[in-house]
C-alpha cells in the first residue's frame, strides 16, 4: 500500500481537494504540536460526520428490510435469512426491525 508522510493538517488532503485519500497508509510526522493538534481535530470531525453518515445509511436500511418483509408487490414477503444475505447486518438486528412484536415485552 501507497504510503503519505502527513506532517500536519494540510497533507491529509488530496491536493487541491477536500478529500481524505483513505486509501494511503499514512505516516504521521508532525512538525509542531498544533499541527498535532489540528490534525487530530479534522480527523474527529471527520468521525462525527461518518458516524452521521452511518445512523442515516442504518436508517434507510431499517426501513427498506422492514418493507421487504411486509411484502413486495410482485412476490409477497422477503424472507428474513434474505434479507441478511443481502445486507450483511447481524441477524438479530434484522429481526429486531422486523418483528418488534416478539422482542418488546407486552406493555400494562
């Protein structure tokens, strides 16, 4: 794999981008503790916003399985087991989103 030496915040980017190249191994050398510092401070923002981008991907997953397993308009019902195939996700998980009824205890 590709290596980049990153001495501070400007060479995490590709060059004249605002993009992150993930794929290079990065070499951290820092020159000052700024530098440190505010590399490390992008690399959190960066985080916040992939953890963004997760929750809203989860969610539209969430949905679609739910409706999958309600029932297509052509072939009826996608089968759970399918389901996870599909996506990979942890059975458990799928089966939480479609069938809520069995995991929730019964309210009073």
């Amino acid at each position: 794999m590709e290596q980049r030496i990153i001495t501070g915040p400007d060479d995490l980017y590709v060059p004249g981008t605002v993009d992150i190249n993930w794929l290079v191994e990065p070499v951290f050398q820092f020159k000052t503790e700024v530098d440190a510092l505010r590399t490390l401070d992008l690399l959190g923002e960066d985080l916040t916003t992939a953890r963004q981008q997760v929750n809203q991907v989860m969610r539209y997953l969430e949905a679609a399985a739910k409706a999958a397993h309600s029932g297509t308009t052509e072939d009826g019902p996608v089968k759970p087991q399918a389901i996870i195939n599909e996506t990979g996700l942890a059975r458990q998980t799928i089966y939480n989103w479609i069938e809520p009824a069995a995991t929730e205890s019964p309210e009073h």
